[in-house]
C-alpha cells in the first residue's frame, strides 16, 4: 500500500511542476492538481500506519508543513 500511494503522489508533484503557464487555465489546472495532491495526502493518512506515512513523507522530501499545507487545499464537497 505505502508504494503505491508513492507511486500517485510522485506523480502528482511531478505533473504539479509541469504547471507553469501564467494564463488563467494554467492556473486554474495548478490549484485543481493542488486539490488533488491534498485529497491523496488525506486519503494516504487515512489508510497507512504513522510508520508508513513518515516513511511517505520522507520518500517524497515532504515536510509535514508541506504536507498539511496540500491537505488544507482540499475542496469542500458540494451540499
């Protein structure tokens, strides 16, 4: 589970570094790949050990700043 869950955030940050433009799409795909990055950080914390999060955290070079700071990016659902 811990490579897997490696495996999607590895590929989320490196598709988020790919976000450069400037115009408003641009933009627009880089706050929603946020969102993204930060529904697979809380869904990874729900499932893995602490162990195994740390061990994520580590294998990413994600600070637990970082880290919190992508979860806080996550959308409401709509009501």
């Amino acid at each position: 589970m811990l490579a897997e869950w490696k495996t999607i955030l590895t590929n989320d940050l490196h598709a988020l570094k790919q976000l450069t433009g400037r115009d408003e799409m641009s933009r627009m795909r880089y706050v929603m790949k946020e969102q993204e990055i930060g529904q697979h950080c809380y869904q990874a914390g729900e499932i893995l050990t602490d162990k195994e999060l740390l061990l994520l955290k580590k294998a990413l070079s994600l600070t637990d700043q970082q880290w919190n700071s992508y979860k806080s990016k996550i959308r409401p659902a709509p009501e």
